[in-house]
C-alpha cells in the first residue's frame, strides 16, 4: 500500500510538472463540408489533358471549315452555303458552349465527355471531305462528299421524315408484338416442366432461322405487306425474348422459392413477384437482342412489298443512283436506331436502378 501510494504521487507531480509546450502540435482539419466546395473547384486550374479535349472540338470545326472551303471550289453553290453554315454552326456553338461552362456544373461535366466524341466525328467528316471533294480518291456517284449527303438531307427532308415516321410506327409495332409473344412464351417454359419438354425443341428448331428468311413465304401468307413485314419483326424480337426470359426464369434461386412458399405464397405470386423480378436482369438481354435484330428485319422487309419507311427509301434511292440520298437515310437510321437503343437503355437504368453498380452492361 505505500509503494502504491508513492508511484500515485510520483505520477502527479510529473503529470503537473510537464509544460503545455511540450504537447505535440495538432495539424489542423479541414471541416468535412468544406471539401466539396464549388469555389475551390472553380480556382482549381484545369488540367492540361482536359483543356485538350475541351479545346479539340472548335479546333476541329475550324479546320474543317477551312479545308472545305479550299476543297470545294468545284461543288455545286448550295452545297457549299449547306456545308459552310452547317460548320460554322458547330465552331460556334462550341464556343458558346465553352464560355458557359464555368457557370454549369453540369454543362462543365458534358463538354468534358462529349467534346472529344464530336472532335473525333468533325475530324473523321474533314477526312472524308479531303478523299472525296479535294483528292477525288473515290468514285462518283457512290461516294458523294459529306456536303452533297447534307443537301440530300436537306432536300428530301419531308421524304425522309415520312419515312422515318412509317419505320418507327412498323417498327414499334412488330417490337411491342414480338416482346409480348415472348414474355409469354418464356414464361410458360421457364416455368412448367412439360411446357419446358415440348417448347424447347420448336424453340431450337425455329428460333435460329432468320426471320428474313420467312419473306417469301410471309409475302404468300399475309393479306398485306404491312402486316407481313410486322409479323416478321416480331418472329426476330420472339425468339432471343422467349430464350432470354426462360432462362431467367427457370435459373431463380430455389431459396427464394423456399422461402416464399413457407410464408404461404401460391403459384401465381411465386411467378409475378418473385421468379420475374429475378429474371428481369436476363429480359433486359433479350430485349437489346430483339430489338438489334428488330433494325436488321425493318430495313430488310422494307425493301420488299412496303412502299414507305427508311429501307424502302434506300432501295429507291439505289435504284435512281442517288447516293446522296442512300447516305442520307444511313445517316437518319443511324440516329433514329441509337436513340431507341438509348432510350431503352434508360428504361433499363431505372427498373433495374436496385442493380446499381452490379450491373456492367
């Protein structure tokens, strides 16, 4: 007890003998909600790679216009005004878009991730200017200049929106047709074991036959080619549907099951909420791949007995030797299909939004 009593005290007076100049010095801390500041991002200076790729697009643009305008003396007047306003649009716009970006964030964030894409794009059309109006590398009429392919869009333009239109009715209808048909048909084999013995094999016969190769007869069949040419969209949207949805639904997790039907639940609830949900990941594949091979069956059945859309105006124009306008329609397909791809990509992102992060494709 006195030997404990001594260390306390020995312990006290050099506890109250140590100088506070002694403590180690705290580094200060920056307060967490000052980390994200906008001001400090706003005088943090831009880095040099991103300065480059902000700066490619008006860069770009510039160089185009002038290798246009040295490129095509020889070009038609209105191909030339088309072109050189078409041009000088985007060389201003980018500009526009670069002073206004110190004050939107988010408009900070897009010009980062897209003017890189649109420097690439303008370059690749300066390119192809310099091979067909400059060098004359490739021959006419097949390969006309970016110029005549934007006065060919500019010309036709009510043409090619009927067309665009009558493709999209045609098209959203054989989808919605073929995606119904083979929620259907995928559900019922992923589920039911005798449905799964007889569909698999009509499944594996028929599925893998492209539905191009059904116009000959759908031709004969149907009573119209419109009705024909959906039909045979919808048999390209069935088949990858039905696939991808039975797959989905027959490779749910038996615990899920279990459980599910421990707490009482029937049939009709074990397929509606809790086998389809889990499959939903694998039907959103089967989505993207009808609706890739959906673009392929439109453009084709087009070409045969339909009298209006994009595939139709193709082989009219082919016909005509109006390559012009063959681009031209190439050119509205390419936007027309990547903006349903696009959309059924944000479809995809907000059932499937509990996915975040899981999810790569």
């Amino acid at each position: 007890m006195l030997h404990q009593g001594e260390d306390s005290r020995r312990g006290a007076e050099v506890t109250s003998a140590s100088p506070a100049t002694e403590r180690p010095a705290q580094t200060p801390v920056a307060a967490p909600w000052k980390a994200g500041f906008a001001g400090d991002a706003a005088i943090t200076p831009l880095p040099t790679a991103s300065l480059r790729g902000l700066l490619a697009l008006p860069v770009a643009a510039l160089i185009a216009l002038v290798v246009h305008l040295s490129a095509s003396t020889k070009e038609p007047p209105a191909e030339v005004h088309s072109y050189t306003l078409f041009l000088s649009v985007i060389l201003g716009a980018s500009v526009v878009l670069l002073l206004a970006r110190p004050v939107w964030s988010r408009l900070r964030r897009w010009t980062r991730d897209i003017f890189p894409i649109f420097a690439a794009a303008v370059s690749l059309l300066c390119v192809w200017e310099v091979i067909t109006s400059g060098l004359r590398l490739l021959p006419l009429p097949y390969f006309p200049s970016p110029a005549g392919v934007l006065q060919s869009l500019i010309n036709d333009r009510a043409l090619l929106f009927d067309s665009t239109w009558h493709s999209l009715i045609l098209l959203l209808g054989g989808y919605a047709l073929g995606v119904v048909a083979g929620l259907i048909s995928g559900i019922c084999i992923g589920w039911s074991s005798p449905i799964r013995y007889w569909g698999m094999p009509v499944l594996k016969v028929v599925g893998p036959i492209p539905a191009t190769a059904w116009i000959p007869l759908a031709m004969v069949v149907s009573p119209s080619a419109l009705f024909s040419a959906a039909a045979l969209i919808a048999l390209a949207v069935w088949f990858p549907v039905t696939m991808l949805t039975a797959s989905g639904i027959s490779n749910t997790r038996a615990s899920y099951l279990d459980v599910a039907r421990t707490l009482g639940a029937g049939r009709s609830y074990l397929i509606f909420r809790v086998a389809i949900p889990a499959a939903i990941p694998s039907i959103f594949i089967g989505l993207f791949m009808g609706l890739g091979a959906s673009f392929l069956t439109l453009v084709v059945a087009e070409t045969v007995g339909v009298k209006s859309g994009l595939g139709w105006y193709v082989s009219w124009a082919q016909g005509w030797a109006e390559y012009g306008k063959v681009f031209a329609a190439l050119v509205i397909m390419a936007a027309f299909f990547s903006t349903i791809m696009t959309l059924l990509f944000k479809v995809r992102d907000r059932v499937l939004v509990w996915q975040k992060g899981v999810i790569k494709w």
